[in-house]
C-alpha cells in the first residue's frame, strides 16, 4: 500500500448521506472492508441522538432500501444465517479514526469479522458455483 | 430543547438504539399538523471521535430526494448545467435544529417540529 500523505481526520460537521453513507470502510492495513451501509444511533441520557455504530452488509442495506428489493435481500441474508436472530455487521464507531473518501477504523478486517455485502455474495452465492474454487 | 423527543423502537438494556435510515425520508410536520417536508439529509457535529458526533439537525426538503451529488457544496466544480439543475432541483431546502424537533415517530418515519429555518450554511443554494 502507497504511503498515506495526509492522515484522514475528522469533519466539524457530517451530512450523514453526502459524507458517511456508501462510503468505503478501510482497516488499518488500507484493506477494503465492507460498505457503510447504515448508522446506529443511540438515545443518549440527555435525549440527543449520538452515533454509536456503522452497519454493514445485507442485514442494514435491506431495510434501507426498503420496498420488494429491500426485503427480498434481508429475507435471503436471514435465510443463509445460521442464526436465529442475525444481526447487521457492525463497527462500533470508537474505532473510526478518521474520514476522508473514505472511512478509516483502527481494527484490521479479520478482527472485525463483518459479514459486507461483497464478502457475503462471495461466501454464499459465487462460492457455491461449481468451479468457484478455480477462480484463484 | 426536548426531553426525549424519541419514540423508542429497539431497547437494548437501558439503551435505545436507532437506525439513520429510519430518519432519512421521513415526513416532517408542523405542531399545526401541516408537512414541511421530508427529511433529506442528517447533519452531524462534534467530537472527538466519531462516537461524540451527535444529530444537530435535519436538512428537510419538499420531497425525499437522494443524494445531490456534492453539487450542492460550495467547493464543488463541474459542469454549470448539471449544478444549475442540481440548485434548482433543491432550491427549496430548508433546515430544523435539534433543538426545534419535539417528537420524532421512528415507526411511523414522522417528525414533528416547532419550526422550519432556512438553510443558511454552505449547503445554502446560492
């Protein structure tokens, strides 16, 4: 990986769409990781609403994209999870540690286990193509 | 500002935990019960640290509209013709503080306000 010039920083201000949303994720190697496909937010003491998390992967974007397709493409992640409840991958947002295209967190990709959209129709549909294992 | 201006859709222990997304398109009401708008972007601000980043306001416009391809920024270049499309589109945002938000119906993706500003920031069409 090309050695980094600026360190990504952080905003004052985030338009959560414009500057959060479909951005890559990148670990600490500059490995891609998932998408940011939604935000938790919590409910803090004082009533404001703080961002706690990025979700990723099948189990954030459906119900984003909401209508047929959105549930279409949740009803099938939960089908291929084998548990009862899945829940979104999710990056707890402590870990970012800066933004610029894209959104940088100080754990590498394995550590963060993320079940991304690209990585799950790799595992669950590409892989289980015959001859899937050729393509290396 | 509000109390707790949330209606709570996922309770973890004592934490209630919403997503963005549930916020996005929502309808924004007036406390007359006339529509504002939607919910078109949710601006962020604080720090240090993402995790200290809290909902400072919600761009609202008068229909649910993706995003407006950065052309909406100031330092944004390009082609006059798609920017001039791009303001026109989108000349009629407008901005709600947190402070102005009284009640936001997470299942119902309704936010009810006290008022609705203009959007005076670089987001501004100028």
């Amino acid at each position: 990986m090309a050695e980094r010039t600026d360190q990504p920083g952080f905003r004052r201000q985030y338009d959560a769409q414009l500057h959060l949303l479909d951005r890559q994720i990148l670990d600490r190697d500059g490995l891609p990781v998932a998408k940011v496909d939604d935000i938790e937010l919590v409910v803090r003491a004082d009533g404001r609403l703080a961002v706690a998390a990025l979700l990723c992967g099948p189990g954030a974007l459906g119900p984003r994209t909401g209508g047929r397709l959105g549930r279409w493409t949740k009803a099938i992640w939960r089908r291929l999870r084998p548990d009862e409840d899945p829940q979104p991958g999710r990056i707890d947002a402590a870990l970012v540690t800066g933004t610029d295209s894209a959104v940088h967190v100080s754990a590498s990709a394995a550590e963060l286990r993320l079940d991304g959209l690209e990585r799950w129709v790799r595992r669950y549909v590409v892989d289980r193509i015959p001859g899937a294992d050729h393509a290396d | 500002m509000p109390t707790d201006p949330t209606v709570p859709t996922a309770v973890s222990g004592a934490v209630t935990r919403h997503r963005i997304s549930a916020l996005l398109g929502s309808r924004v009401l007036l406390r007359d019960g006339s529509q504002a708008g939607f919910v078109t972007e949710v601006r962020l601000a604080g720090g240090p640290g993402l995790q200290s980043y809290v909902v400072e306001g919600l761009v609202v416009g008068s229909r649910v509209q993706g995003s407006m391809l950065g052309y909406d920024r100031r330092e944004v270049a390009g082609p006059w013709l798609v920017r001039a499309l791009v303001r026109l589109v989108n000349r009629d945002l407008s901005y709600v503080p947190w402070a102005s938000v009284s009640r936001i119906d997470w299942d119902g993706h309704v936010v009810e306000v006290d008022r609705v500003g203009p959007l005076t920031d670089e987001r501004a069409l100028r």
